[in-house]
C-alpha cells in the first residue's frame, strides 16, 4: 500500500504513511526529510521520495521531531544505506541511541483499552514495528541556532512534552510549521477533529507539553502539517490556542 503524498506548499509535501505522517522538503536536487515513519514504513517512505522527484541519495538530512517509533523508525537505515546524518533537538539524542525509551507502555496501553480505538490502534502498532528496537547509532544535534541551511530553511523549536527534546520546525518564509506530536490534529485514539493535544497517555510529561502549545502560539504562518492528522489551514498561533483550550 502506497503512502499518501499531498503537495501543500511550492516544494512542500505532507505524507501520509500508516498513522503518521511525515513532510518532504525539496530544493533543486536536494531534499529535507522531516520524520520517518514507523519500521514498517519503509516501501511507503521510499515511494513518496519517488513521487516527489525525490530519493534517498539526495535527502541533505533527515530531522526528527522525536524518538518514537512511529517518527524514527526509518533513521538509522537511512543513515546506515545512504550516509545521510540523522538531526535531533540536543535533548533527545540520547532518546534516539535508546540509552532510555519514554514510549507509552503495555501496561499503559492495556489500562486505557477500554477507550474507542486503542486496540485496534495499538494491534496497527504492533504490526508496523511500534515497539521493534530501532535505535540510531550516531544521531547528531542541531549543527547551529535559527535556520538550519537546508532546504526549506528549517528553525528548529523545542517543544518538550511529549519528551523531553520533542521539537517542532518553522518555515517563516512560507508560514508553514511541522508540530510533530506537539499539536496534531487528529488520532485513531482521539474521538476529536481540529488541532489538539495528542490522548494523556502518549505524553512524557502532559502539563509540559501544554507549556509549549504556548511557543506554537507566538509563531506567524497559516499551514500546520501536524505528525498525526490531516493538514490545517489558518493562523497558526489560533490552532494552539484552540488545541490549548481543548486540553484544559
């Protein structure tokens, strides 16, 4: 089964793999991959590359909002095949070597099966790799502060929360923000539709992650391509004032 690739911007596209999505960024012949998909989106990963006039060979760099599964599951392979350096908020690098895991558990997930759509959520899971050992053997920090000279001219912007070096990045020039997992606007364990909090169970620590809604509200642009969900168009400092009082 083939992802699904929506151009949302000049050179901008948001992929929908099995539950998550991920946004490529090209540039000439180069290219910007945010997120990776679960293990499990391998073939996807590689066929939206191709159907952008992509291909890994000409991925500058791969960025990581977060070291889940479902975000990094492609990484190391991708760094492993092509040499492409893999980049991660300083804060979560040790995340990405798996030195730690702060994932939702079993146990977790068993406790909260009573809530529509999380078995059949978590059996998805299950099948994709979500709790495969999918470590990245060298990830590297962020090589400098505000825009990364990449394509698309990335700014990088912690948000932790949902972990610890959970970053989301802007794109000022075409309004564009990818949020990750800090504001999504949909979930298969969500019963809601619009930007929102991803369910209490998904997050290292809730009320942080609440905290930095309030740096994706300080953000100009009206393009929100969010880690889970479809994308949202309008101001952006609205989608995590609404998502902000949703939570509350």
């Amino acid at each position: 089964m083939r992802a699904d690739v929506q151009q949302v911007a000049d050179s901008t596209y948001l992929v929908h793999g099995s539950n998550t999505n991920w946004v490529i960024l090209t540039e000439g012949d180069a290219a910007t991959l945010i997120d990776t998909g679960y293990p499990g989106d391998r073939q996807r990963l590689l066929d939206s590359l191709a159907a952008v006039g992509s291909s890994p060979q000409a991925v500058a760099a791969v960025l990581i909002t977060h070291a889940h599964n479902d975000h990094l599951g492609n990484a190391e392979y991708l760094r492993r095949a092509y040499g492409t350096p893999v980049h991660l908020h300083e804060a979560e690098l040790p995340h990405a070597r798996r030195e730690f895991l702060h994932q939702v558990t079993v146990g977790q997930v068993l406790r909260n099966g009573w809530r529509p759509g999380v078995l059949p959520w978590a059996v998805h899971a299950l099948r994709l790799g979500g709790t495969a050992h999918v470590p990245v053997a060298a990830p590297e920090p962020f090589p400098a502060a505000g825009p990364l000279d990449l394509p698309g001219r990335p700014v990088p912007v912690h948000t932790p929360g949902h972990t610890q070096g959970h970053t989301a990045f802007h794109f000022p020039d075409t309004g564009v923000l990818v949020s990750g997992d800090a504001l999504v606007s949909g979930h298969p364990t969500s019963r809601l539709a619009g930007p929102q909090l991803l369910p209490d169970m998904f997050h290292h620590q809730r009320a942080q992650a609440l905290a930095s809604l309030g740096r994706l509200e300080r953000l100009d642009g009206d393009l929100l391509l969010p880690g889970h969900g479809p994308v949202l168009r309008g101001p952006l400092p609205q989608a995590a004032l609404e998502a902000r009082e949703r939570a509350l």
